[in-house]
C-alpha cells in the first residue's frame, strides 16, 4: 500500500504596487484670436491660479496629489492622480503526491503555484488601489470642472476684450459677475 | 407535391426562416448542432430553394419597409408609391455563394468556439448581401451571431456592417466608401427597402447601451459604429442620396428626450474613470454621425429655388423636418456631454436643457 505525500510551499511578496487613473479633456475657447494669443491669454490665467509653465504645458499637483496640467495652445487638460502602496503578501501551493521520488519536482510544482497566487494577489491589492485612487478622482472631478469653466469663460472674456480693441475703440464694458454676461461697446 | 431527403429539408426550412424573417427558436437546433449536407440537391430541392429564395427576399423587402408608400427625388425626377412603385422590378441574382453560406449555417455548430471557417471567394451580388443581411438578422443577440461576425464572407459585406455593426466584435471594418456603391447603384432600392429595418436596429444598438456594463464592449460598439457610419454617409454623399441616411434620425428621434448620461449608465463605478471616459466618447459615435446630418440640413436650407438640386434639399428639408434644427442641437449637446470626459465618466452628465422649436 502507497503513502501520500502533501508538498506545502509557503512564499512571501513585499511589492510596491503602482497604480494611476486619469482624464484627458479640452477646454472650450472660440477661436476669437490667434493661437498664439489665446495661449498667452489661458497662460496668463493660468498663472495666477498657481499653475507653473513648462513649455506649452502649465501645470499643478494639488495637495492630494491630482495632477492637472493643460496645454495652453491646444487647450488639452489632462488630469492623473497616481499612488503607490506596500504590501506584504503571502500565499501556499500545496500538492500531494504518491512517491517520495517525486517530491522534489512536486515542491516546485507547489513554489511555482505559490509563486502564481502572488502574482494574482499583487494584481487584486493594485486593482484595489487604482479603485481608490478613481473614487479619490471622481470625488474632486466637479470642483475641476467648475474651475476649467470658470478659466474658459475668463479666457474667453479677456479674448473678446482683446479683440474688441482691435475692432475700434472700446467706449464701455460692462460685466455682470452674478451672471457672467459681458457688454462691450466698441466705436468702429 | 415535391419530395425532398430530410437533409434537404432541414436546409430548406433554415433557408425559409432565413428569407421569411422568421425567429431564432424554431431554428436554434439547425444552427447550434452540427447536421450533414449532401454534396448535390436533387433538382425540387433546388427549384423549391430558388422559390423560396425569390418570394421570400421579396416579402422580407416589403416587409422591412418597402410596403411604406414614399417620395423620393432621383436625378431630379419626383417618384411616389411603395417600393414596387418607384422602382422597376430588380433582377435579383443570388450567387453560389448563397447557397455556401446556407451549408456552412447548417454544417457548422455556430456556439463552438473553433468552427471551421467559412472560405468563399467572389464579391457578392446585391441579392447575396440581402441574405447575409437578413442571416445577421436571425442570429442577432444570440451565441450564434459572433460566429458569423468572424467569418471574411460578413465582414466583406457593407450592409451587414450597416444593420449589424455589434455582431463583428472589436475589430473595426475594413471597408471604403465603394463597399457601398454595388448598394447604391439602381437606384439604391435595396437601401431604400432597409430604411425602416435599419431604422429599428439603429435604435435598438443604441438602447442596447445603457446595458453595457464593460467599457471595452461600449468602446468596440462605438468604434465600430463610427466606421461603418463615416463611410456610409461618406457613400450616400458622394452618390448624392443623401435621403438613404433618413433612418439614422427615425432611429434617433425617440431616443433624445432621455439624458445622456442614460448611454453609458451601466458602465460600472469600478471601472477606472480612463476607460469610462473613452467609453462614453465610443458612445456617442451616433449622435456624433448625426452632426453631419446636420449640416448636410443647414445645406439644404441654402439652396435657393434656382439652384440645382432645390427639388431635392426640399424635398430632404421636408423629410427631415420632424427631427429638426432642435433634434439635431439636442443630439449635438448629448454628443458633447458624452465626449466631456469631465463630466461622462463622472456620471454626472448634465441634462441639457429641453430644446425649443420642433420637439424630436
């Protein structure tokens, strides 16, 4: 009569595991002056809500680490929110097997199996974390997209100034904060 | 009356329901099990085939809308009746590759993975694209439509591109605007005879969306969607029918007055905000293919009663006047809130305000 033999193999992972979730978006301007002038014009507003210029990308990393930059000629806003998390994990593979002979190719059939449950695992605790980090996003997503209105409409509103003066001479302007209606009156 | 061996009749029944636009259960065991075909019919299988084939893609026409009495302008000639009225009777010529298709349905287990290929060359007649239309019609929502959606013979073919777009999985089609001339020459009758069918499947695709709940198939869906629609208005343009792209807007119409956010409501939280955020752009491929209709309408506007073609832009203007200028600015704000990534893939997609004017 044979004996069963139970192979058990134990492996530890300690990873940090990364993980990023982001948008891609654009800012609507109406094409009211050059290139070049719109951008130096979103630059310019940029600037003063704290964002850094490198480039023709303007940027900023708030304090709970959601990047967003823009790119002042085109318009393109990206927002990315990244992280990274240490884990400890551990995981068995165990076998059994009918001979002692086999015992030695059973352990690492059993390490390769251990070996496999902690890439899975690795996998699920960075699936976990890209989770928090979209939930994180989401949550700060309708504060940005007021901001982004408000620097389009400011943009477009400095745009109009801009181009008025081209036109003739701006006699009056009018704006109404609560609103945000804009009335320029321009001599030709 | 005509006696044919069970195998031919097994092959002469899925023909029926094929042609007949008959249901999916009755058949189901034709197609998910694997059955002999004799290499050579006997000649009243063949007659019966041919009869079948014959009134059956006729009453298929009629009934997938060419029993509407229409008007069109062709070439600047007005026409009115059903579709039997306004064209003369085409000569229809199913190929051999009809009767391949046919024994490949029958030979091969449809809902195995690894069913042999279906290998047949030639280009297919119109009367050929009519059946493996009306073959993606059977089998649409079924185990059994991905098998046909893998096989060249249906990716070749323009109309099922059209009808069928979600039956050809991730991979985009490859075809250019002269896939669709064989379709629109002769007047385009069998365009004209699938405007209420492809009206209704347009519209199913799209109510199909909110049931989506992985953002690839959403993103497939909707890449899919967009080629097969770029190249098919692209088409109709270039041949100057532009009235054949009508459905889209019959399909659209009942579904602007819910939100946006209703496309891409089943995509699921987990998800990261990346993939529902290009999923939710995927899903608005049609709408966005309706802003083309929208110029194309403000053309038609611009045509004055001495320019060439003013019968037509009025006859168009007409057509399309119950979805109007609203129904295309509606479809133009649900397509932007989709494509917002800030706010679609949040879930939090304004409703746009209700459109005055002509309610779509």
């Amino acid at each position: 009569m044979s004996r069963a033999y139970r192979v058990s193999v134990s492996e530890s992972l300690n990873r940090v595991v990364q993980a990023e979730d982001g948008l891609c978006s654009r800012l609507e301007l109406l094409p009211l002056l050059s290139r070049e002038e719109l951008a130096g014009l979103l630059a310019a507003e940029l600037a003063t809500r704290g964002f850094t210029r490198e480039g023709d990308v303007a940027q900023r990393t708030e304090a709970d680490g959601v990047r967003i930059a823009i790119d002042v000629t085109t318009g393109d806003v990206s927002v990315t929110l990244s992280g990274e998390q240490e884990v400890a994990l551990e995981a068995h593979g165990s076998l059994r097997v009918e001979s002692r002979q086999e015992m030695e190719q059973a352990q690492l059939r059993a390490q390769d199996l251990a070996r496999a449950k902690l890439e899975d695992a690795a996998g699920v605790a960075t699936d976990e974390l890209r989770q928090q980090l979209t939930r994180k996003l989401e949550g700060r997503l309708r504060d940005l997209k007021g901001e982004l209105d408000a620097i389009s409409n400011k943009v477009t509103a400095e745009a109009l100034k801009v181009r008025a003066g081209q036109l003739g001479t701006v006699e009056e302007v009018h704006e109404d904060a609560a609103t945000g209606s804009l009335t320029i009156k321009v001599r030709v | 009356m005509t006696r044919v061996a069970p195998s031919e009749f097994e092959l002469l029944t899925l023909a029926r329901a094929i042609a007949g636009l008959g249901q999916y259960a009755p058949v189901e065991d034709l197609l998910r099990g694997r059955h002999l075909v004799p290499p050579r019919f006997s000649p009243g299988a063949l007659h019966v085939l041919r009869d079948t084939l014959a009134k059956g893609s006729m009453l298929a026409l009629a009934r997938c809308g060419g029993w509407r009495t229409q008007r069109d302008v062709r070439d600047g000639q007005a026409r009115s009746g059903r579709l039997w009225e306004r064209h003369p009777p085409p000569a229809l010529h199913f190929s051999p590759l009809t009767l391949h298709v046919l024994r490949w349905l029958l030979e091969q287990p449809l809902v195995i993975h690894g069913a042999m290929p279906l290998d047949v060359e030639g280009t297919p007649t119109p009367a050929d694209e009519l059946f493996l239309f009306l073959c993606c019609r059977l089998v649409a929502g079924t185990p059994c439509a991905p098998a046909l959606g893998a096989q060249p013979v249906f990716r070749r073919a323009a109309l099922c591109w059209l009808g069928f777009p979600e039956q050809f999985g991730s991979a985009p089609p490859a075809l250019d605007a002269t896939a669709f001339a064989p379709l629109l020459a002769d007047g385009a009758w069998l365009l004209e005879g699938l405007q209420l069918e492809l009206a209704r499947r347009w519209r199913a695709l799209e109510e199909s969306k909110p049931g989506l709940a992985s953002p690839a198939d959403s993103l497939a869906l909707g890449t899919a969607q967009e080629a097969v629609l770029s190249t098919f208005l692209d088409a109709v343009d270039a041949a100057g029918r532009r009235d054949l792209a009508g459905f889209l807007l019959a399909a659209a119409r009942p579904l602007l007055a819910q939100p946006a956010s209703r496309w891409v409501e089943g995509l699921p939280a987990s998800a990261s905000l990346s993939s529902r955020a290009d999923a939710a752009r995927a899903a608005a491929a049609f709408l966005r293919a309706l802003g083309r209709l929208a110029r194309w309408d403000a053309e038609h506007r611009a045509v004055r009663f001495f320019d060439d073609g003013y019968e037509s832009a009025q006859h168009l203007l007409s057509e399309w006047s119950a979805f109007g200028e609203a129904g295309f600015r509606r479809a133009e704000d649900h397509a932007r809130a989709l494509s917002t990534a800030l706010t679609s893939a949040s879930g939090a997609a304004p409703v746009p305000p209700p459109s005055t004017g002509s309610a779509p």
